[in-house]
C-alpha cells in the first residue's frame, strides 16, 4: 500500500507542461540575476528609491512569477506536453537575435539595430513575413527613439559610427 502512495506523490512531481516549466526555471534565473546584480548599489527607500531599488524588485517579482510558472508546468490538471526539437531551432535564433544586438548596438546605433533584431527574431515564426517583420522593426524603432530617446533622454548612438 505505501508503494502506490509513493507513485502516486512521484507522479504528481513529474514535469507535464515541459514548454512552460523551463520558460518559469529561465524566468526564474533570471530574476534571481537582476535581484542579485542589484546588491551592489543603493538600494534606498520606497519614497527615495535609489538605483538598485527597481532592479531588486523588478527580479524579485520576475522569480516570483517564474517559480510559479514553474511549479504550475508539475500539477496534476496542466496540460501533458513535450519540447520539440524544432523548439530548438526557435530557441537559437531569438538568443541569436539578443545576443547579435548586444554586438551591432555601437556598430549600427540603435535605430537599424532594433530594425536588425526585429527582422531577425522575427524568423523563428511560423507565420514570418518579410513585410510585417519589416513594418513591426520600423514602428519599434520609432518606439525606441521616442520614448528612450526623446521621452527619458537616455543616450545612444541613433546611427552607424560609420555614417557620419
């Protein structure tokens, strides 16, 4: 009788949404990243918050979130999926994007490299268009430009080094 019992706790441990419960273990990383990145600054008060006091709770909420996901992905009633290879290909050709944007960002100013990434990311859907991958980049970079830019006065460099 305590064997069945014991398969029964095993079974309902086991990972049945693997989509959701690695995208809740990254989610988690990387909130425990930022909550932990976030410690070696001022971290203030509520009502003066200083520069590590949105990052701590911005990862804070991010694991929390993630962990949740997580734990959600191994109950009983979630839904029983596997990762499919094709995933994979998904997978590498965002962190691509990401990571090839970090590198282009001082090359090509933030404009053409937000198009770039846009453009790029956009293939690992099913539905890619060149078109509305094109339009998508274009409006995002008008975004970017606006808000960080003009809006919050961040600066960036908007064009290549190259142009001028």
């Amino acid at each position: 009788m305590q064997h069945n019992s014991q398969v029964k706790g095993e079974a309902a441990m086991q990972i049945r949404n693997k989509q959701d419960f690695w995208a809740g273990i990254m989610f988690t990383a990387v909130g425990a990243f930022a909550v932990v990145a976030s410690l070696k600054y001022e971290m203030g008060t509520a009502r003066d918050m200083g520069p590590g006091y949105f990052p701590f709770w911005l990862g804070i909420c991010l694991a929390v979130l993630g962990a949740s996901v997580a734990l959600r992905a191994m109950s009983a009633d979630a839904p029983l999926t596997r990762i499919d290879p094709s995933d994979l290909k998904t997978v590498v050709i965002l962190l691509g994007s990401v990571a090839l944007t970090g590198l282009l960002l001082n090359l090509l100013g933030i404009l053409l490299t937000v198009v770039v990434l846009v453009l790029l990311s956009s293939m690992a859907s099913h539905l890619f268009s060149w078109k509305v991958a094109l339009i998508t980049g274009l409006c995002l970079a008008a975004f970017v430009w606006l808000a960080f830019i003009k809006a919050l006065g961040l600066v960036f460099p908007l064009w290549p080094a190259w142009g001028g």
